[in-house]
C-alpha cells in the first residue's frame, strides 16, 4: 500500500500498483524500466487494451507481455482549463490526447494520455508524440506522452 | 402493443436549490401525487429509484428505501438503477419490464440528484469517476475533455463548425425559457456562447451542461390501467441500448457512436417504426457536440451532416424533429438521475398539451428519449407513442 497526503485513498485517481495490490503489477515494473506495454493472449492471440488477466475473447488466463511502440501520433487533443478533479487542480491547464499507435499487422491502437511539454495551441492532430513514464513522487508510476523527441 | 404506460409526472425547480436531496425527492413526489386525482399512495406496489452518484455527491447509500420513507410508500418491489447519466431512463426501463412482467401493478419512479452539496473539486471528482479510474481517470480525465476531441475529430472530419454547435447552445436555452422547472432561464447569442470561457478547447462553458440539482417523477402502469389515471398516457412502444465498454478509446473512432446506432435500431425495431416516424425527440446534449453526432447515429440525417441539420433549423419548432424541446441538458441542467425521467416527463406533457403552446409539437404521434452514459460508449433510449 501507498500513503499519499494530498487526498485520501478513496479519492486519489491513482491505482495501487504493488504485488499485493494487482495482478498487473509487472505493467507498472516494466513503465519503471522505460516499458510500455500490454498483455497479449497466450491462446488465441489477442492483444487486449488494458491488461488483463483473463481473456474476455476466449476465455484463457494465460497471457504474455508484449511491448506497445513508443511514438505515436496525435488522434485528438484538448487541454482541460476548467474543473480539474480533486489531486489535478495545480496542474491547470493541462494537455489531454488521443494518442494512435501503429501496431502493424495488428492494425493500430488509441491510448488515452497526459501530454506533457506542450500547450494545447502548440499542437494538432497527426503530430508525434513519445511516450515517458511519468514519477507520481509517491514512488508511483504512470506513463505519459511528451511532445519533446528523446534524444 | 405498448408493454406499459407513463400516466403522471411531477417536477421540482431544477437548479441550485436550497434544499437537500430527501427535500427534492419530497417535492416531485408532491407534484406528481397532486397531479392525479384517482391514487391513493397505497396503490404504488413498485418503486425505482434512479440516482448516479449519491455515494460521492451527498455521501448517501441505500437512497431507494429513503425515497419510499419520504413519500410514505411501502412498496413490494424496491430498488435503486444507476447508470450514471442515464440512471433515470433505466428506473423506468425497469419499472416498464416489472409492469409488463406482472410484478407490479402501479410503479414510481424517482430521479434525483444533489449536484451542488460538495466543493466545486469534489463535485467534480464525484463525476470523473464515471470514467475508467486507473486508466482514464488517472490521466486527468473527465467528460469535457473527452467531448472536447469528439467535437474537434467531428469538425476535423466532417467540417463542422464552432457555430453550428453554438446553434445547438442556443436553441436549447431558448427553449428552456419556455420551462419554468429549468436551472437556465436567458437566451444567448451565437457570439456570448462562442465567447465564453474555455472549459476544454473547443468547448466553451456554454457548451457544457450544468452541474444542478434536481428531482423528476413519474408514474409508470399497465396500458390496461392507464385510463384510471388519465385519457391520455404515453405509452412506452420499445426500448434500444448499445454499449461498448467504458474506456475512452474504445469507440474507435470517437464521431461514430456505434453503440448508439445499435441502440436506436433495437429501438425501432421493438417499437416497429423508424426514424422517419419520429415527431419530436429527447436527445442528450450534455455537450453541444453530442447533440449533432446523435441526430447522425440515429438516422435523423447522413453521418457527418449533423451540423448541417441544426443550421438548417430541423431540430427546431417547425422542422422535421424538434429536440429538446423542454431545454434539453443544456438549457434545463443535469442533475444525472433525474435527467432521463425528466425527459419523460415532457414526453408525457407535449401528448397531454400541457407544455406551453410555443413548444407543443402539437398532433406529435411517436417520440424518442435519449442518453447516454461515460463516454460515448454505452447508450440508452425508449421509444413512446401517443396510442396504445
Ligand atoms: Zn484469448
């Protein structure tokens, strides 16, 4: 379990991320070492979007982890400006996207994202972005995307 | 031919009222018993109570058996639906279902919610959580962001403007100066709503629905025993519901709303009518935005042209299909368990001429109640008739 002041447990957005806590915690592992990915079924071959422990396709529970690329372009963007949840309001106006990931023979993929490094005016749809995993500060993880190319 | 009946209605001022939650549900209850001259209270054996979120907005379970305490009811079947936003529609599905089944002879419905108790951050908070928490709302996520894409993927795609979904603003408040039950009560310019603050670019405040607190009931009977309450009912023809989970991405492509095209042909189909039947419709413009792509996913006219609908004045008096008559969420607010009941409601009273004449569709035969719930992904709608 993870103390955090700001806001109690059952307000706090985040999800605790441990062994104790969840079957996907290697999701978490993996964005700590610079990973982003996902489960694909061992069975029938889906990638399934979020990570899952049981299949909802065929119903196997044996699944591997498979890496998502790490740029994307933008589907879609906004910023939220107005009426942030409880633990966001400092972090006002912020940059919220759609992002596409092309997965090549399995078509493309969207994942709903923070973006981090750039105003919303600065960006449109088609743009790249690449993914970052982002320090919570509690010793928590979660990725974002930054509009900064890696070096 | 309709499984059941809505036969009376009762409303509170929408708003943001003085009053409790327990208070409001009180005051529909009185509007709708007064409404009806031949019901003894004794006589409601069912009680639905559509509520979102009492959990966070008032810190309140178990409301159902609350609601039945405060309007003295001793129901023999109780129960709560939440849906978020359509949480309201889905109690009177139920009660519909439990009258048609025999369960029930006579059924209550109650929608409600407390919206302005809590801090501004809270309030907010409570409705973040609609969303997936560990992967949508853990981004910062909520609903005007989330419309805000759709809106600029729809003007991406399709060219649709800023000012055609101002129209949408505009019609629906002035519409809701017609309904002195509705939390907005001014009319607003093109330029005003254009003009308004930033929420999520796109979308201005005056695109936004409003955080409000309200309560709306109904009462819901066999078509055989509507004639004891009134000579003119609304009877429920057929009901429709697609979804495709909760995330945010799972739409594919965010200005198609396939769960809501399947919805609708469910709706028609059990109601055996189509688009092309409705007189009038209830749309849930939570954004201004969401009311352009339904009048596309419902087949009012071709994808992409729902901008070119509201410009040219079809989803107002004297159009092919007015919508939101009452104001719609827009101009009447949201308080997100009565909003679905509250539809209802001016379905009951365009057929019973009740509403003002300005806004009476008057002769309308066939109406549809929307909404939907998350983000975009799971949909919701019941299909009325004046005839049996
Ligand atoms: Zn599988």
């Amino acid at each position: 379990m993870v103390e955090k002041d700001c806001v109690p447990f059952i307000l706090d957005f985040l999800p605790q991320e441990g062994p104790d806590d969840t079957r996907i915690h290697r999701f978490y592992d993996h964005l700590r070492e610079g990973r982003l990915t996902t489960t694909r079924c061992s069975s029938c071959g889906e990638i399934l979007w979020q990570p899952r422990v049981v299949c909802p396709h065929c119903n196997a529970d044996t699944m591997e982890w498979i890496d998502l690329p790490k740029e994307g372009t933008i589907y879609a963007h906004t910023a939220m400006v107005l009426g942030a949840p409880l633990g966001f309001e400092n972090d006002l106006p912020f940059v919220i996207a759609i992002v596409r990931l092309d997965m090549g023979d399995h078509g493309h993929m969207l994942l709903f994202t923070r973006v981090d490094d750039a105003k919303y005016e600065d960006l449109a749809i088609g743009d790249k972005l690449w993914f970052k995993t982002y320090d919570c500060g509690d010793g928590r993880v979660f990725f974002r995307f930054t509009a900064t190319a890696p070096d | 031919m309709a499984m059941a009946a809505v036969v009376a209605a009762g409303l509170t001022r929408w708003g943001v009222r003085k009053a409790t939650w327990k208070e409001l549900v009180q005051e529909a209850g009185k509007a709708l018993f007064d409404s009806v001259e031949n019901l003894d209270r004794k006589d409601v054996d069912a009680l639905f109570v559509g509520a979102a979120d009492p959990e966070r907005f008032v810190f309140q379970a178990h409301t159902a058996p609350m609601v039945a305490e405060q309007l003295g009811l001793s129901p023999r079947t109780i129960m709560r639906t939440e849906m978020a936003c359509a949480s309201g529609q889905m109690a009177i599905k139920a009660a519909a279902a439990h009258v048609a089944a025999g369960v029930s002879e006579v059924a209550l419905v109650m929608g409600v919610e407390k919206m302005n108790a809590a801090p501004m951050a809270e309030s907010q908070t409570s409705m973040a959580c609609v969303l997936d928490r560990e992967w949508d709302g853990v981004q910062g996520g909520s609903a005007p962001p989330f419309f805000a894409m759709v809106a600029q993927r729809h003007m991406h795609e399709y060219g649709t403007t800023r000012e055609q979904m101002a129209m949408v603003s505009q019609k629906n408040h002035h519409f809701s100066t017609t309904n002195p039950y509705a939390h907005f009560q001014k009319e607003f310019s093109i330029e005003r709503i254009l003009g308004s603050l930033v929420v999520a670019p796109p979308l201005t405040l005056l695109d936004c629905s409003g955080i409000t607190d309200g309560a709306a009931a109904v009462l819901v009977t066999s078509p055989e025993r509507a004639r004891d309450f009134t000579d003119q009912a609304a009877y429920i023809k057929g009901f429709g519901q697609g979804v495709q989970g909760n995330n945010v991405t799972n739409l594919g492509d965010i200005t198609k709303w396939p769960p809501l095209t399947m919805a609708a042909e469910e709706a028609y189909r059990t109601a055996r009518i189509g688009p092309e039947d409705l007189d009038f419709a209830e749309l849930h413009d939570c954004f201004t935005i969401s009311e352009i792509i339904e009048y596309e996913a419902i087949g009012l006219c071709p994808r992409g042209e729902g901008g070119k609908y509201i410009e040219e004045g079809q989803s107002d008096m004297g159009g092919k299909v007015p919508c939101n008559t009452r104001g719609g969420l827009l101009g009447t607010g949201h308080p997100l368990g009565a909003t679905g009941v509250g539809q209802a409601v001016e379905v009951l009273w365009q057929f019973q001429s009740k509403v003002p004449e300005e806004r009476n569709v008057t002769g309308a035969e066939v109406a549809l109640c929307h909404n939907l719930s998350g983000a975009a992904n799971a949909h919701h709608i019941t299909i009325y008739g004046r005839d049996a």
